[in-house]
C-alpha cells in the first residue's frame, strides 16, 4: 500500500483535519472542565474554612453565653439580658450561614439540626435563669444549681457537636484539598498539550495550503497547456448590462489561442472586443440567448451552429457554463463529425430503402430467408417467410425446429436428409420439399442453405422459395409440350402429306393439262377453252399455295443456325432473283447501306424477297414505281412499339414504297395467314407472304410493323437485334 498516495490525498487531509479538530474540541473540553474543576475545588476548600470560621464563632458564642450567665450569677449582673440578646441574634446568623455552608454536606446538617434543638434548651435555661435572677419567678437555690447544671450539660453537648462537626469538616477538607491538588497538578498540563495540539494543526495547515499553493500553480500551468494544445476554443465572456442589469452584450474577458485556427481573428485581437461586433451573428443564430439564459438559471447549455469564417462554413458546438458572475464557454469543431453523420443519415436513409426494396423482392419473388446458430439455435427469420407459411410477421417464436415442423410429413425424411448433407457440404445445397402452411395448404418450397462460420460459430443460412406456382406451370408446360410434340408429329406428317402426297397429284393433273393444251387445244370450243384455263390457272394457284405452306411450316424458332449475314448481299442476290420482274414492272429500288446482324441466310434472303414481291405486285400503275430500302440504329427506348425487348439496341430497317397501300385499320390483319385484302381476280395470291415475314422477324426477336394510306404507298419497319 502506498502510504504516499493516501497522505497527498485531500480526502484523507479532509479525515486528518476533522480528526484533528474533534481531538481539539476534546481538549478544549476536558481543559475547560478541569479550569472548572479547580474552580469548585477553590470554592469548596474555601467553604471548608469559612465552616471551620462559622463553627468556631457559633460555639465560641455558647461559650460566651455561658460565662456571661456564670458571671451574672456570681456577681449579679443585671445587663446580661441585653448581652444576650446581642448574642442571641448573632448564634442565629452564624447556625443560618453554617446552614447555607453546609447544605452538600448531609452529615453536617445533622450537627446543625441537633445544635438547633439544644441551642433552644440553651435558650430555655438562660431565660429560667434570667427570670430567677430578676425575680420574676420564685425559686429556691437548689432549683437555680439544678438549671445551672443543666446548663454546663447543654453546653458540653454542644461541644461535643463542635467536636464532631470539626472532625467531619478536617475530613472533607482534606479531600478537597487532595482534589484541588489533582486539579491544579492536571488543568496545566491539559493547556500544555492543547496548545503543542494547536501548534501541530497549525503546522499541518500550513503545510497542506502551502502544498496546495504549489499544486495550484503547477496546476495552473498543466490548464494552461492543456488549453494552448487542444482542438477545442475556450472563451470567458464577462456580461454588459444596461441601466436596469439586462444583459445587452458580451466582452471577451479570455479567448485560447484556438480561435484563430477556428475564426481568422487572434486571440490578442478579439481580447476586449464586444461580441455582437466581433461575430454579430450570434445574435442571430441563438448562441447570446444562449449565454443569457446560462447566467440567469445558472445550467450548463449547449448549441450547434453554423458559421462562416472568411467564405468557409463551418458547425460548432458551444457548451456554455457560469463562472465567477460571467460565462465560460467551450467551443468544438464538429463540421467532420456533422459530415460523417451526414453521410451516415445518407446511408441508413439508402439501407433502409435498399431494404425496403429487398423485403419488396421477397414478396413479388415469394422468396423468404432465416438464419440459425447451430451452437445455441438462435434462429432469425425474414417477415415474408412468416408470411409464405400463413403466419403474420414475428407469430411465432423463430426457431430451427418450429420451421421444421411446417416440412410435410411425406417430406420430413427428404428436408432431414437435405439439413444433415447441408451440415457436411462445403458449398450450397439445394432441396425441394413440400409445407403445410398454418392455415392447412399444401405449398411447394425450393431452399439453398449454406453454412459459414461468424464471430468463431458455425451459422446456416437459407434461403427459401415458394415454387408452388412454379410447379403447377411447370405441370401444364409439360402436358403442353406433350401436345405440341403430338401437334409437330402432326405438322410433320402434314407436311409430308402436302410435300409429296398432295403435290403428287397436282403435278399429274398440270402434266395432262400441258398434254391436252399440246394436243386437243385447237379442237375446244371458246367455253371450253375458257374453262380449260381456269383449270390451269386454279392447279397453279394450288401448287403456289402448297409452296407457301410448306415454306411457312417449316420456320422454327431454333437459333442453333444464326450466323453473320450482310444484309447488303441478301439483297442483292434477291434483287438478282427478280430481276426480270422488276424490269418487266419498272420498279427501281433505292436503298442505303445495310448492317450485318446474326440470323438464319435464306430466312433474311425470304423476308426481303417477300417484302419486294409484295410491293411490286401492289405497285401503282399511275406513275413509275420505287421502293426505298433504308437502316439505323435506335435504343430500344427509341422504339414507339410495345414489344418484348431483349435488347438494349436495335438495327431499324425500313422498306417503303409509292404502291397502292391499304387502310391503316387493317396494318395488324395483314400478317395473319391467309389474310387478303384484294379478290383472287384482283391480285393473285395466297394471302401467305406476309405472315410468312412476320414469323421470321420474331424468330430473330424482332418486330416488324406497317403503316400505309391508300393510293399513298405502305412502309413496313423492322427491328433487328443489334
């Protein structure tokens, strides 16, 4: 233990120091009863001889009484009545004031009670006797011897008494005298040692405010250096007050070193100045109120302001406290820290809505999340999982084992098998079961559970989706893939049917046609004839049509043949292909440089040649033909059409030109199959080359539209995937 500490301390100074003064009160107190004590020993060994004098003078008067009667009787004294009475009244004085002396001392009353008695038989002889002498009674002289006797008997009574009461009195004396001894050898002593006691507190005192001095100014200069070195700006203002001691402003009594770091200003500049002329701003922003408010109730305050120091804004935060009549003022810069909270608020605000945002996920996714401390089972759960099995948020106390137990029965061995397999396995493991939700239906969960380590315990973490839907679509994906199978089974062998079974016959029926042209067509009568050719015309259309159908048929949608196609040559080629068709119809095409995009060839080389073919068979007959053929790249965004976009830009490819064109109203009935806006004699056809052109653009996930006005050319617009 060190003793050094436990000295230095003031609270131990302050146990010395009320140690010291009850020590002190008890020695002013036991010397003041001892100066007291040898007070009434003084008075009591003085009453004891002013008893012994009150003795003597009592019993020296009952002498006197008796020779004075002795003398009166010898030589007939006749002015002994009148000396009596003298002494008379002096026995009763002395017996009251030995009374008054004696009246601690119960011994000697009882002398005095009994001197009182035969001072009255005292009294009774003297007065006989003075009445024999002056014959006032009769009385023989053995009568007189007799009283006189009686008298000398009284008188050694009370002497015996005198005896007595002196021996009492030498007894108490000298106890009194050996107590006055004790007293006067004590009551010095005390006061020696009460003032060596005082001459110590005195030394300790001085001792402790001299250390004390010492300490203050070493603490002093530890202040000083502390406010010469910290961050924060310390500032006393002493008030100004009006006539009437309102506060109207402040003097800067002190300002640390601090201020000019904080303000431009010096602090040997500011000394002196007022406050609302050095920074008139605090007049504005609450910090004056604040100071006022500080000196009248006497709290500490607090404000956080903002300021600005030479086209800097800076936030401070002054903590105001009284002192000595004035405010004392400390001032922190916490710009940084009202930055950092700030950007703190920002992030919580950010984290909060990128939450929001994920609890919003896991709705639309169906999708729920918990985590489990495998060492206690502490057990987190996501609201929407609470939700997923029918419960509201927080229902139930989340654990491990209370989510096992929504695991169907059939499934318990499946999800055991999943959990076990989770524990063991490095990565991710994925599982399938089914739940009975709270409100008894059967859902389908798909979860991925993952077990890491955090804060040194092994944690598993899930993730659980609600697949029901999923698994239902899924159903009827399958039986509608079974139908489409049996349905391509059937368009397969249609095709083979149109292919080969139904062209078959047709070009039988076209080889007699050609044979009865050759031979028997000068033989026909003009209706047969005319029939003839209806025949002839009715078996090309068909085999056109079986043509388109099967062209039609056969498009699919597998991209496992996309590759790079110049667009540019696809159509040259088909330029090339009708070439006499467009010479014979005297249609010229106009077209700007085409991009390369990734598709099927003959595909792209059957949309333009379909494109062309439709507008030169529905050109104008008014004025030449044109076709115009042009291509930009656009944003999806860019695009006025509401399609499925897969990607973020397109290739936009527009073929119009100055045909016939049709109502807009009928721009969607166009691309429909077997759909024909003109009669058969009108413009031939199969009503399938358009729809045909649409199959292949969403093949390619592209899009294609046509806009048109009659007698004002059609304009078709196509997006391609750039």
């Amino acid at each position: 233990m060190d003793f050094r500490v436990i000295i230095s301390s003031t609270k131990s100074y302050k146990i010395v120091l009320a140690i010291a003064i009850a020590f002190l009160l008890m020695l002013s107190s036991i010397s003041y009863r001892q100066i007291n004590n040898l007070e009434k020993s003084a008075d009591l060994v003085s009453s004891s001889l002013l008893i012994e004098k009150e003795i003597n003078n009592l019993f020296s008067k009952f002498s006197l009484v008796e020779a004075a009667e002795y003398k009166a009787l010898i030589v007939k004294d006749t002015t002994l009545a009148d000396t009596y009475k003298d002494y008379k009244r002096e026995i009763e004085i002395s017996l009251h004031n030995l009374t008054e002396l004696t009246k601690e001392v119960p011994e000697q009353q009882q002398y005095i009670d009994s001197t009182v008695q035969f001072k009255d038989s005292l009294h009774a002889i003297v007065t006989r006797l003075n009445k024999y002498r002056y014959h006032l009674l009769e009385a023989s002289e053995e009568e007189v011897i007799k009283e006189v006797s009686a008298l000398s008997s009284v008188v050694q009574r009370l002497k015996l008494f005198k005896s007595g009461m002196s021996k009492k009195r030498e007894a108490i004396f000298k106890e009194r005298m050996i107590a006055y001894k004790t007293e006067t050898f004590f009551t010095p002593f005390i006061s020696l040692l009460l003032a060596l006691f005082s001459l110590i507190i005195f030394w300790l005192a001085f001792r402790k405010i001299n250390n004390s001095r010492k300490k203050l100014v070493s603490t002093q200069a530890f202040v000083e250096s502390i406010v010469t070195t910290s961050n924060n700006l310390i500032t006393y203002f002493r008030p100004l007050r009006d006539e009437n001691g309102k506060v109207i402003d402040f003097i800067f009594e002190y300002a640390s070193n601090k201020i000019e770091d904080m303000t431009g200003t010096s602090a040997q500049d500011i000394v002196g100045q007022r406050l609302s002329q050095a920074y008139p701003s605090t007049f504005t922003n609450g910090i004056s109120e604040m100071y006022i408010n500080c000196l009248e109730t006497g709290k500490s305050q607090q404000l956080t302001s903002h300021y600005t120091f030479n086209n800097e804004g800076k936030w401070l935060k002054s903590v105001a406290s009284k002192l000595e009549g004035g405010v004392n003022v400390t001032t922190i810069d916490v710009t940084q820290e009202k930055e950092r909270n700030e950007n703190l608020r920002n992030l919580n605000n950010s984290l909060f809505l990128k939450n929001a945002i994920l609890n919003n996920a896991e709705v639309m996714a169906k999708i729920g999340s918990f985590s489990t401390y495998l060492e206690n089972g502490e057990t987190d759960m996501s609201d929407n999982l609470y939700t997923m099995l029918g419960c509201k948020p927080n229902d139930f106390e989340a654990s491990f084992e209370k989510l096992s137990s929504f695991v169907h029965p059939d499934d318990k061995i499946k999800f055991e098998k999943s959990t076990s397999k989770n524990l063991k396995a490095k990565g991710i493991t994925e599982a399938n079961y089914r739940v009975i939700t709270k409100n008894r239906k059967v859902k389908h969960f798909k979860s991925a559970t993952l077990t890491i380590m955090e804060h040194g315990k092994e944690k598993m973490v899930g993730v659980l989706q609600d697949v029901t839907e999923s698994i239902k679509k899924d159903k009827k994906l399958k039986k509608r893939n079974k139908e489409l199978k049996r349905s391509n089974a059937e368009l397969e062998s249609f095709n083979r049917v149109v292919s080969h079974d139904l062209q078959e016959p047709l070009r039988k029926i076209q080889m007699f046609i050609s044979l009865l042209s050759e031979t028997e067509g000068t033989a026909f009568s003009d209706k047969s004839l005319t029939y003839f050719n209806k025949i002839d015309t009715s078996a090309n259309r068909m085999q056109m049509l079986i043509k388109n159908l099967l062209s039609y048929s056969r498009i699919d949608s597998t991209h496992e043949n996309f590759e790079r196609i110049d667009l540019n040559k696809k159509l040259e080629k088909v330029q090339d292909n009708l070439s006499e068709r467009l010479k014979e119809a005297n249609v010229k095409i106009v077209k700007t440089e085409l991009p390369i995009i990734k598709g099927i060839p003959f595909q792209m080389e059957q949309l333009f040649n379909n494109l062309i073919s439709n507008a030169i068979k529905y050109r104008s007959l008014t004025g030449p033909a044109k076709i115009l053929i042009d291509a930009s790249k656009v944003y999806k965004d860019q695009i006025p059409f509401n399609f499925l976009k897969t990607s973020n830009s397109y290739h936009k490819i527009v073929v119009s030109d100055n045909g016939i064109g049709f109502d807009q109203e009928n721009a969607d009935k166009i691309f429909d199959i077997f759909e024909r806006l003109h009669q058969k004699n009108e413009y031939s056809g199969t009503g399938i080359g358009l729809a045909i052109c649409k199959k292949i653009v969403e093949n390619h996930h592209g899009f294609i539209h046509a806009s048109s006005e009659p007698n004002k050319g059609s304009i078709f617009y196509i997006y391609l995937p750039a």
